[in-house]
C-alpha cells in the first residue's frame, strides 16, 4: 500500500497504523486495506481517463469492477470518489445497493444470469444490463415487461483479441463462455443480437462491451479491441441507422506484483485509448461514443497486504543440495487462492521487525493439508524469521478476500480499513460460529 512505511525500530506500519499493534488488537490473518489509496486509485482512474478523453471530445464513465473486491465501504468510497459500481452477480449488487450507491451508477454482467437477478437489477433501476447470449435478449426484454419498465442493455462482444495473463482470466479469445462473436459468415452473433435487441421496444441499446483479460501489462489489446468494437458499431450504424451512444472497454489493467514489475500506468493507457478511438472514428466517419472502463485489480489491489503470524519455520534440503527454508503463516490457500490456482506470484516481508542483514531463501506456506498451499514462491527473508513474527505480503487487495475460501474449516480473514493512524474493521473475521451455524446436523 502507498501509506507503508518501515519505522525506526523496524516495524512497518501502514497510514500511521504499526502492524503489530493492528495484529495484537486483530488478530491475524488480516487483510490491511489503506483507505486513502484506496481512493487515490479510485480517483486518479477517473480523472486520467476524463482528462485523456476529454481532449478529443468524449466523455468517460468509471466502473469499479467489484469482483476484485466488494464492501459497502469500498463501495461507498468508490462512488465518493466518482466511481460507478460493476457488478457481476446478484450478490454483488446486494453489497451496492448497501452501501447506497442508486441503481442508475450500477452495471450487472453475467453470462448465466438467474431471471430473480434480471428482475433484481430491473427494480434497482440499474443502469446497464450487459448481456452476454442471445438467449438472455428476450429474457431480459420480457422481465422488463413484466417489470413495466424500459431495460438499458449492452452486449458483450468477444473481439478475438488474447490478452493478459493466465489462461483461465483471458477472457475475448474464441473458445470460451463470455460474450458474443464479432466473427463469422454473414451475420455474427454479435450483430444478430444487437438486431434482436433493437426489435424489442422494452429494451433501449445503449452500447457494446468488451473485456479481454486481466492482468494485462501490454496495451496493445485493449487498442486492437477497441478498433473492432468501433468498427461493428459503424456497421450497425450503417445497416440501421442506430448509432450506439456508449463503448465500454472493460477492465483488466495490470499491476506489480514483485519488485521490478512495471504496472500499467492509467495515464498512459488513457492517452493511447482516447488515440485510437479518435482515429478509428475518424476513420470510420462515426462520432465518438461516451467511453466506459472498469478496472478492478488496479484500484484495489495494490492497497491491501495481508498480514499473518509465522507458526513453524522449517530448513529444507533440496536435490540439488541447497537448502530452502520453508516458513508457515496462519493462513494460505483460503484467504490467497491466487498461487494456487494461476501459479501467481508475490512477495513478503517480515513486518515486525526489520530483521538480520543475512537472508535464506525462503518459501512462505499456509496451514492447510496440500503442498500447493503456497503464499510466496521465492523470496529472501531474513535468516532469523521466526514463530512470532509477522509478515506482510503486499498486493492482496484483489481477488483475495473475494476469492475466499472457508477450506479445512478455517475462518475467512477481516477486512481493516487503516486511515490517519486508526483501524477500522470493514469486514469482520468469520468465527467458528459463523461456520457452524451453517451445519444443521
Ligand atoms: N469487467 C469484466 C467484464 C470482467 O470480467 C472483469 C474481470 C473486470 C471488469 C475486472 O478486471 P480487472 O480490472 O480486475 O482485471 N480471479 C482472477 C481475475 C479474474 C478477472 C475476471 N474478470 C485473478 O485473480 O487474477
């Protein structure tokens, strides 16, 4: 998180927050959220693509993808800071409409909505319905019948375009489930629902979406998607006269994830996009559509770290003769699947201490009965880390909490906003209790 700093004594804090108070008081694991950046990123998201877009004319909504993580408190400081709010389920759009945003800031997505979350979003007044097949045309346009209302829809387009990192989050290649095809013989099936979007009045067209991955580091898909999103919004235009106000270019933006990774910086990638969708309309003889964007893992992600407590420490000779030096915490796979399931990799750092100047090389692991229970692949940690002490791993904020886990019957981790020297518990820790009273015996 931008607010942690390392003390004189050693320990780090994060906005004025020492995390061995934060862990006494706590417990741990926790996930440690620095609010202030939090809104940094928010913020600084919004106005780089305004200020990018507004110097060719366009006009730009932001989209908080909630996935990465959702709270009413993050919701809430999301919209403070003039975000709007990507949901993706109903359970999501529960957590919005907590924390108060109106449903005209909020967007659904889903490729398998449930008809109770159609009519969810209907009565939430939302402000976009993104639908993802053809089928779901006429179920979201007989809902808003019945519902006595006038559904404001886009339709996901799968580009072609592969981008990002692991296989299982690039999402706009051909063969996958999202979103409907811009290629094909004659008709594609992107064209053919816009078409059947258009001959239900109760549905109003407002835009086409595209999402290529996530974690992306080269700009160059977002700027290949955006050519072809704009080019079959000009062929529309032309074989019906409709000319689509709105373009969303999804979200995906990456981040560092270890030192030395260069993230992608939200200027730049703002700057590049409003160029391309210049010159594509240019191009094309379309006016500019209002562009939307919603990052989730850029806003949230760098602002949390994870602190847990070293149980065992354990040296380990390899086949080769070397030794690794494998270092337990009280968590792992439950409150960070990300290791697990994309071979993701993160750093840590010891937090209560600064430690001795010799390092080992280290693995950090978590309490649960698999060998892949991994936090921390390889790092350098120093060579008198011990039971006791704490350790931080940063860039947790995303896919995280969200992607918990209750495995081996372990408590899912709280959730501390810390602010100007104070904690605040913005989801607390799950307790035996809470697991319990879902088992009826
Ligand atoms: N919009 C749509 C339609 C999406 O599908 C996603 C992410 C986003 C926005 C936000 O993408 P972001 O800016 O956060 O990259 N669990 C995986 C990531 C899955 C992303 C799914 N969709 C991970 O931990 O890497």
């Amino acid at each position: 998180p931008a607010g942690a700093r390392r003390g004189d004594d050693g320990a780090l804090s994060v906005a004025g927050v020492d995390l061995r108070d934060l862990a006494a008081e706590h417990g741990t694991p926790a996930y440690v959220l620095d609010e202030a950046d939090f809104r940094a990123r928010a913020r600084g998201f919004r106005e780089a693509f305004e200020r990018a877009f507004a110097a060719v004319g366009a006009g730009v909504d932001v989209y908080y993808a909630g996935k990465a993580f959702l709270s009413v408190a993050v919701a809430r400081w999301a919209h403070e800071e003039g975000l709007r709010i990507d949901t993706a389920t109903g359970g999501e759009l529960a957590v919005a409409l907590r924390a108060g945003v109106p449903g005209a800031d909020i967007g659904l997505h889903g490729n398998n909505k449930s008809d109770a979350e159609i009519e969810r979003a209907l009565a939430a007044g939302v402000g976009r319905i993104v639908v993802d097949s053809l089928g779901e045309v006429d179920r979201v346009a007989d809902a808003a019948a019945r519902a006595g209302v006038r559904a404001p829809v886009m339709v996901r387009l799968t580009t072609g375009v592969h981008a990002g990192g692991h296989e299982f989050i690039a999402t706009a290649h051909e063969d996958q489930k999202f979103g409907l095809s811009l290629a094909g013989e004659g008709a594609s099936p992107a064209m053919v629902a816009l078409l059947a979007i258009l001959a239900r009045p109760e549905l109003e067209l407002i835009g086409v979406h595209s999402h290529i991955g996530s974690q992306i580091l080269d700009p160059s898909g977002f700027e290949a998607a955006a050519r072809r999103v704009l080019q079959l919004r000009a062929e529309l235009a032309a074989a019906t006269g409709h000319l689509l106000p709105e373009v969303d270019l999804g979200g995906g933006f990456g981040i560092a994830y270890l030192p030395g990774e260069v993230p992608l910086e939200p200027g730049r990638v703002a700057k590049d996009l409003a160029g391309v969708v210049e010159g594509a309309c240019a191009e094309l003889g379309t006016p500019l559509p209002r562009i939307s964007i919603e990052p989730g893992r850029a806003i949230v992600g760098p602002t949390t770290l994870t602190l847990y407590r070293v149980g065992t420490v354990k040296p380990v000779t390899l086949e080769d003769g070397g030794t690794r030096t494998y270092v337990s915490v009280d968590g792992g796979m439950s409150d960070n699947l990300r290791p697990a399931l994309y071979g993701a990799r993160y750093t840590a750092a010891l937090a209560s201490r600064r430690g001795g100047a010799t390092t080992v090389a280290a693995r950090v692991v978590g309490k649960h009965c698999e060998s892949g229970d991994i936090v921390v692949h390889d790092v350098a940690l120093p060579d008198d880390v011990a039971p006791g002490d704490l350790l931080a791993v940063p860039a947790t904020g995303a896919y995280g909490r969200s992607m918990a886990s209750n495995y081996n019957h372990v408590p899912r981790p709280p959730v501390i906003a810390v602010r100007d020297g104070a904690a605040r518990v913005i989801v607390r820790r799950e307790t035996e209790d809470d697991l319990l009273a879902l088992d009826l015996g």
